[in-house]
C-alpha cells in the first residue's frame, strides 16, 4: 500500500502545500489502492476515476496559481446518500434504481468548493437503516479489521455508514462524508479505529441527503484524526435556506479547539450509561478514559440522565414514523424503478415490495403503524413527550458540566450473520448513541483501545447544543493520551 495513502488529511494537504506531491499523483494512488482492495472489501459502490482525476488536474493548476481552497486536491469518499449532480446516487436501494441526480448536496457542494476530490459513492445500509451495512443492495462491507488469532470471519465495519468507515481504515481514501440518525457516524467510527462526530442538528444542511428521520438526519464526517475531523466539520456546516432547520449560526475555528487544554473543564459520567451485562472492557476502557482526563486536569463529575433508559423505544417509535412518511414519495412514478402492476394500487405495491429491501420494510410498517388512528397518542404522541424529557436532562446536566464521556458502542465490531436473525440485538448496538440525535446534540467517537481480540473500541463525547468545540478539545485530549496508531492488518489484495 502506498505511503501517500496513509496520511491523514492534514498531513496530505501540509505535503500538498510544500509540493512534495500533486493532486494528480494523490489521486492516482488512491485509485490504485481502490482497484486493488474493493473487491475484498466492498466499501465504494460506485468508483469515479476519470472524474477524481479531472477534479485533481483543475486542482492542480488552481494550487499553481495560488488560489487553493482549504481542502486544495484532498481525494474523499462520499456516502450514497449524498446526492451528487450527474453521478447516480441510490441510497443503497433498489427503489431508485439507477437514480442520477441533477443537483449536488449542499454539503458536497461545500466541499468542491473548497477544492476536495471525489472518489467515488460509498457503500451503506438501505436507506441508512441498520447498524451493520447488511441491508445494502449492493452487498455488505467487509470491515478492514480481522479478529487476532487467525480467525478470518468478515466482521462488520458499522452501519449505516459502514462503506465510509471501512475506506478511511483501510486508506482508500483520505476522510469521507457520512450521516448520523441513531449513531451511523460514531458506532462505524467506533468499530473501525477511526474518528467520527455528529454535529448539533441543524449545523449541516439536509438539503440534497436522502432522508431517512427528518428530526433526528445530519451530517458529518469520518476521517483518520480528531483534526481532520474539525476541518472537515467546518467545512461541511453552512446555513442553507433551502433547509428549514438549517442553523443561521457563526461556524467557530473548530481545529483550534482540537489541541486546547482541558484542564479546568468539568466533565459528565452518567451513571445510566452503565448497562447489565456490558463487557468489563467496555467499563475498563472507560475508566481509562476518565483517568486521562483527570491527569490533563479536567475534573470528573457524576452525573444522572435518568430518562436515557428510554431512549432506545423512543427512538424506535419516532425514527421509523419519520421514515413512513419521508419514504412514501418512492411510489416508482416520478424516478427510480417501477413495477407495473394490475392498477395504478397494484403498481404501487408491486414497486415498494420490490424496491424496499426487509429492514426498510419493517420499519416502515412499525412508523406507519404508531401514526395510525387509535394508536398515534399511544405511541408517537407519547415517544415525542418522553423525547422532550431526555432533552431536558441534558439541559439540566450541562447546567454543571462542559461535556459527557460515554463509551462509544456496548461492544467491538460483531462478525456477519451474529446477530442478523435478532433485530432486537441490532438495534441496541445504538444504545450509547440514539440520545445525542434525540437531544440534538453533538457527539464524538474517538478510537482509544483494542478489545481482547485486537479490535477497536472508542469512547464518546457529548456536548451542549452549538458546544462542538468542547468535543473537539476533549476528543483532541483523549486522541492524545490514548495514542492510538493500530492500523488493521492488510489482508485484501494491495495495489
């Protein structure tokens, strides 16, 4: 594998500047990495060379000038459930066949303008439903990390954004775009070694992403570092009026944050966040953490979030109801595929039956479900009470403390096909996660040790509405202490 592909995005972009190498010649070894290492892997469902290649000449020459914006000729990844104008974007469904939009994201449009370079669409759960990238038309990733041992079980890299994770941990590209529901940033993060966060809901415009759940939907990176993160962070927010909830808010100089000190910053245990039965690692892994903090002179403050214990049915209720009604434009009239049937009724069904794989369907009956007469003020009605509840928590929390530090996911990365028959056991793969996108807020997973099979564990920072920076200076601070350079193993074919 080549050298130029294991640099973080900051350091490709310092050897851009110095023109130790071109954008062209970045680019290029990317390509060859992606060539050699996605049949193994499955992480891009759709390669664009020759588009990356045009996008690292004009790059070039812009660089040549001394007009380079702040991503100059940085090669990403982006998830397919960013549209991106003239190259077909698909969500991992069936339902939009070969969908191919004449109009670009806000937030992929952000990054062209600053200069980045498109790879290719990454692979992700059907409509970014599901916590292992099993339900993606185009087949499951294979994360780039194997169990120690010898055991050659294809593990999980995390879902929904699996195929953004797996490519940054195997070097095929230098950070990707991803999105968050219920923690499909930071649990894939979490299971590959790498960083990922969630930004305040309504930093990052929604406009041009597949929606999944309105309320809960944003917009954020993976990437190899902290910083990275923060640049990309900064980069990907912007107020959009053609999002209603976009944010008319200042975006801070977030990779400043990244190495200030913590000392003097009160951070949040809460007690809730220790569940039965949770793996000792999990629990010694975040001990650790918390002594990290307190050797660079933050001050630990237990603290209670007692609705958290609901989180996960509220969620459940109120994401797959917004996916009802957010899904039922796929209708195989307008765009995508179409299976005619009897009636316009019978095309209808024939269409969503075909086109909607089991996991959406399923949610999609339990959202249209909790929104039916005699059952609305039962279930939705009250999931949204109790929504309101676990917001007020953190409010009441933040009254004392700067941040929360929460383990990542209850467990390592789970090999395929270990808990596909239970969905039940899927969905609490979110249990550490669903309360940031319930509260708005946002959250950070930062890799910080290995489990007793050589897998990556990371812990989580959550902060206070529009408070990304005290994520960025704790995850900075935990980045540091925990030193984490583990890179898999390269078991797929290199270029």
């Amino acid at each position: 594998m080549s050298d130029l592909t294991r640099l973080s995005l900051t350091e490709a972009l310092q050897g851009l500047d110095r023109k130790a190498f071109s954008s062209v010649e970045l680019t290029e070894h990317f390509i060859a990495a992606i060539e050699a290492a996605n049949p193994s892997l499955n992480a891009y469902i759709l390669e664009t060379p020759e588009r990356a290649l045009e996008m690292a000449k004009v790059s070039d020459t812009r660089r040549a000038k001394g007009e380079a914006g702040r991503l100059e000729g940085a090669p990403l990844g982006i998830k397919d459930l960013y549209c991106t104008k003239d190259v077909r974007t698909t969500a991992c469904s069936n339902i939009l066949g070969e969908f191919v939009p004449p109009y670009e994201s806000t937030v992929t449009q952000n990054l062209w303008d600053q200069g980045a370079v498109m790879l290719g669409k990454l692979n992700m759960d059907e409509f970014a439903m599901g916590s292992s990238n099993e339900t993606s038309r185009f087949g499951p990733v294979i994360s780039p990390w194997r169990r120690k041992g010898g055991a050659n079980a294809g593990l999980t890299p995390g879902g929904s954004s699996g195929g953004s994770a797996a490519a940054v941990a195997a070097d095929l590209c230098l950070a990707a775009t991803a999105t968050d529901t219920g923690g499909s940033i930071r649990q894939p993060a979490a299971f590959t070694g790498t960083v990922g966060i969630k930004p305040t809901y309504g930093r990052a415009s929604r406009y041009g992403i597949v929606a999944f759940a309105s309320s809960l939907d944003q917009a954020g990176p993976i990437a190899k570092t902290v910083a990275d993160c923060a640049l990309l962070t900064e980069i990907m927010c912007s107020h959009d009026s053609r999002d209603s909830t976009s944010l008319n808010v200042e975006t801070p100089d977030w990779t400043a944050d990244v190495s200030r000190p913590v000392k003097g910053m009160r951070i949040g245990i809460p007690k809730e966040y220790r569940l039965d039965g949770m793996p000792d690692e999990i629990e010694a892994l975040w001990q650790k953490g918390i002594g990290w903090l307190k050797d660079q002179g933050a001050e630990i403050v237990d603290v209670s979030l007692p609705h958290t214990k609901y989180a996960l049915p509220v969620y459940y209720i109120v994401a797959p109801a917004e996916a009802s009604s957010n899904l039922a434009r796929y209708d195989g009239m307008r765009y995508g595929t179409r299976q005619l049937g009897s009636d316009l009724l019978h095309t209808y069904e024939q269409t969503r039956a075909a086109g909607f794989g089991k996991e959406v369907q399923r949610r999609l009956l339990i959202g249209t479900y909790v929104l039916s007469s005699g059952y609305y003020d039962a279930y939705y009605l009250r999931a949204q009470k109790v929504r309101q509840k676990i917001l007020q928590d953190f409010r009441d929390v933040f009254q004392t403390v700067d941040a929360l530090l929460t383990p990542a996911t209850p467990s390592a990365a789970f090999a395929y096909g270990e808990r596909s028959d239970d969905p039940v056991a899927m969905y609490l793969n979110d249990v550490f996660t669903v309360t940031a996108n319930l509260a708005g807020l946002p959250g950070i997973s930062v890799p910080a040790g290995l489990d007793n099979q050589g897998l990556p564990l990371g812990l989580q920072v959550i902060g206070k509405a529009l408070d990304e920076a005290a994520c960025f200076r704790v995850a900075g601070a935990i980045e540091r202490a925990a030193n984490f350079t583990t890179k898999p193993s390269a078991w797929w074919p290199s270029a």
